[in-house]
C-alpha cells in the first residue's frame, strides 16, 4: 500500500517592516557566522542566489491567525482554509528570498488513514 507523500502548501501572509528586517538580520548573520542560528533553523543559498531558510517544527508555533518563528517574530495568516489537515506530522516552515519579495510556504506529510481504522456508519 502506496503513502501519500509530503505536501507543500504556500501560505497568504501579511509582512510587516519588523518581520522583513529580522529576516534580513537573520540573514546577514548566517553569512558572517552559521552557529548564531536558533535551533531548529537552517540557511542555504541556491545557485540563483536566494537565500532560503527552514524551521522544523521545533522552532516555530502555529497558532490561530499566526505563525510564530523562533528568533524572528510572529508572521500573520492571511484568512484561509486549514493548512494542516488533522493529524498531520513533520511540519517545516520554508521561506525563500526571490526578486518578487519572500515567499512562505509549509510542508507536511498528510495523516495516514487506513480502511481497517475508518468508522463505518
């Protein structure tokens, strides 16, 4: 029996000046030292250039309405249907840097359901 894989879902947020400038404090921090990072992030850089960063679950709290990033701040949902389904694991919250401005985004990996588990009405 085949799993579904993990998803990646992009998220509809409200930036602030506040959020933009931790992240590109952040950002210049990870290129001057990579230990200054909070656990539970991680930096890379693609060959295009931009900058890309990844919390594990460990370092960020969804909460309803906002997403708070450890050693950044809170980042707010625009109104939209769930993210996460019920049940599912291994969130990571991804942003990346691009020309048109920072893009969010959530992979997760979808609760697994089994016939033999399913109530039968």
């Amino acid at each position: 029996m085949a799993h579904a894989k993990s998803r990646e879902v992009s998220l509809a947020i409200k930036t602030t000046d506040e959020l933009l400038k931790s992240l590109d404090d952040l950002r210049a921090a990870w290129k001057h030292d990579h230990s200054t990072l909070p656990k539970g992030l991680s930096c890379s850089e693609s060959k295009e250039g931009q900058f890309i960063l990844v919390a594990a679950e460990s370092a960020f709290v969804t909460i309803p309405g906002a997403c708070v990033i450890k050693g950044i701040g809170a980042v707010e949902l625009l109104p939209l249907t769930t993210v996460f389904e019920e049940g599912s694991n291994s969130k990571t919250l991804i942003l990346k840097a691009t020309p048109e401005g920072w893009k969010f985004s959530v992979k997760f990996m979808p609760p697994i359901v089994r016939e033999r588990n399913v109530k039968r009405l």
